[in-house]
C-alpha cells in the first residue's frame, strides 16, 4: 500500500501512563494508506496494544506487536482484509514470543491487541484480549468486540452475572493474548447485537460505515474506571473528539487511574458523499446546459429556414391560371401536405429515458498489568 495524507477519515488519539507512577505499557500506530498507483481506495488503520508482564517488558510486546501489525497491513494488497488481520495478529505474536525467549528478563512478556481497518467506508475489525472496540453511532455505543477474560467466559457460561463480574478477582486473568506459547485465535466476530450467533457477527464484518460514524479503541485503563454510558456522553456532547477523549482519561484518573489508559478515535468524515454531491451537481449543469445550447441552435435553424422561405414567397408571387383553380386528373383525395419539424435525439440521463424533444422557436469524514492465566 501507499502512504497518503488528507485520508477520508479523522483519526483522534490519546495515551496516558495513570496515576500510580508505572511506565506507560501501551502502544498504538494510525495509518493512511492508498491501496495502489491503480487502486485509488483509501484504507485507514488503527492498532491499540496494552502490553502485559509488567517487569517483564510488556511495553517492549506492545511495541513489537504495533509495529508487526501495521507493518503486515501496509505490505499486503488490500484485497482480503480479514485474513491479513488474522495473520498480521498471528506472526505479531509468534515475534513476541520468540523474543521473550531470547532474554530471561523478558521472559513471559505478551500484549492485547485491538485492531480496526477501514476500506474506503468498510469496517473490519481483529481482537485480542481485553482492550475494546467500540462503535459509536446515533445515539448508542456499541462494543463490537468480545473480551478474553476468565469473567468474560464466566459470564457466558452464566457461572457469574455482569453485577457480580464487577469487582472479581478474577476480572483481569486474561484467556487469550499476543506472546503466548501457541499463537492466539484472533477474534474476528463484530457484535452488533446482542443476539448475534457466531456466525452473524463473523458476517458483519465490512460493516459500511455511514458519515459521522466513530470506530472507538481504547485500553482497560479507561474501562475498568468510566463505564459505557459515561464515555458515550462525553463523546456525544463534546463538540471535538480530541477533547472528548482528553475527558475521558481526565475522568479515569480523577477515579484512580490504577493502569495505563490509551484512547484511538478513527471517525468518518462527510467529505465522501460531499465530493459525491458536487460530481453530480456538476455533471447536472453540464446537461442543462449542453440541452440549451441544442434548443438554441435548432430554434435559429428553425428561424433561419422559416424566414428564408417566406423571402423566396415574396420575390416569387404565385400566378393562377385555369389548371390552378380547376381540380387536376392526377390529384389523389384526402391529401395534404405537413410542414416538418426539427427533432432532437436527447441521450439518456440516470434521470430521464431517451426521448425526442420537438423544438419550438421559443427557449423556456489497552495495558493490564496483570499476568495471562498459564504463566506459572
């Protein structure tokens, strides 16, 4: 893919360490990218990566997974989304691993990952771990993703209810995550309901975003403290969104700020369908005014044709004699004679079928500092 700027998507993003003095663990990278020299559409790409081990390195995970990710994306053709995700999360993962074995004090080092890749207006998403996707839309906020959490399965099992998974113990063991001995199983399902199946979310993904759409990423660090209608609030009344998310992690460490909190806002813009409107404007006034230029000039060939005639009537008076009053043996009855009319051809517009006009003279747009559940 080819770097771009001035892409048809607003990128907002901001990154706090918290309140308690650890080192900021998350990473994140937005992208613009052009497909080709061919292919003109525009691909946006936000990855957010809350690295975990804490001592062990959990910024250096995040960092290689970043950087792996996007790096996949941007040397990949465009033209699978989906399976570039899944195997950019894949080999982010294996790397991570592989350099957690190199060096003791890295050992059992790992990271989340939540990654959104817009196409043109097309979203898809990949997910791992418990750093959030959401989608901000209207009036409602939607969590497309699905944590990896010993709560989150708790939950589905109905071992436990959301009221009691607040506060767990056990609400921060992590179930799936980048850096893990076998490569995770990357979550690809987009919830938009929630009585999706499986299936349905899986088919969500290029779900078409429509102008005004937000694609919301964000760490732990802000959803362990602010709760979902919290951050709807702000990012609905908040008239800019760099604002919004500086309120956001504002509200966070006002509450604690217990963890690195990271916020990635991809929002898309009017200027799509705005260029849209102007083309078809454009090539409106064009047809208008090409149509009058044709009823112009018909009108004063018309004319032209009309006064010539009645020039040549007038130097050439007609003389009657007895053939002319008497009816001649060879007229044929019921004859009559009809002045032609000048007919245009109009070609067909998206508007209007094809049809002959008879002229008339006369014009009218996360980290966790927690360890994963199988480190010993």
């Amino acid at each position: 893919m080819k770097n771009i700027e001035n892409a048809r998507v607003q990128i907002y993003a901001s990154t706090h360490p918290g309140m308690t003095g650890k080192q900021n663990e998350d990473r994140y990278v937005t992208s613009s990218y052009q497909i080709s020299e061919t292919d003109l559409r525009q691909v946006v790409v936000g990855v957010l990566c809350d690295g975990i081990g804490g001592h062990r390195a959990g910024e250096v995970a995040a960092e290689i997974a970043v950087e792996t990710i996007t790096g996949q994306i941007a040397s990949s053709s465009g033209l699978d989304p989906l399976n570039t995700l899944y195997e950019s999360i894949q080999i982010a993962s294996q790397r991570i691993y592989e350099e957690s074995q190199k060096n003791q004090s890295r050992h059992g080092m790992g990271s989340t990952c939540a990654c959104a890749l817009i196409i043109e207006s097309q979203l898809y998403t990949a997910s791992v771990g418990d750093s959030r996707i959401y989608l901000l839309r209207d009036n409602d906020l939607i969590q497309l993703s699905t944590d990896h959490t010993w709560v989150q399965e708790a939950i589905e099992a109905k071992l436990i209810t959301e009221t009691e998974a607040v506060g767990h113990p056990n609400m921060h063991v992590i179930r799936r995550y980048l850096g893990s001995p076998t490569p995770p199983e990357p979550d690809l399902r987009l919830n938009l309901d929630a009585e999706d199946s499986k299936e349905d979310a899986y088919q969500n993904q290029g779900l078409n975003l429509l102008p005004g759409d937000v694609v919301f990423l964000c760490s732990d660090g802000l959803t362990d403290l602010v709760e979902d209608q919290e951050i709807k609030a702000l990012l609905l009344k908040t008239y800019n969104l760099q604002i919004a998310l500086n309120g956001l992690i504002a509200l966070a460490n006002k509450r604690g700020g217990h963890d690195n909190i990271t916020l990635v806002a991809l929002q898309l813009t009017t200027k799509a369908i705005s260029e849209k409107k102007k083309s078809n404007r454009t090539w409106l006034i064009g047809c208008s005014i090409s149509l009058l230029v044709i009823m112009l000039l018909s009108a004063l060939v018309f004319l032209s044709i009309y006064f010539s005639n009645k020039q040549s009537n007038a130097q050439h008076p007609p003389t009657s004699t007895a053939t002319d009053i008497l009816p001649s043996s060879t007229s044929l009855p019921g004859l009559t004679s009809d002045i032609s009319q000048t007919e245009v051809c109009i070609s067909p517009t998206p508007e209007a079928p094809a049809q002959i006009l008879t002229l008339q003279p006369s014009i009218t747009p996360w980290p966790t500092n927690t360890l994963p559940v199988d480190y010993p």
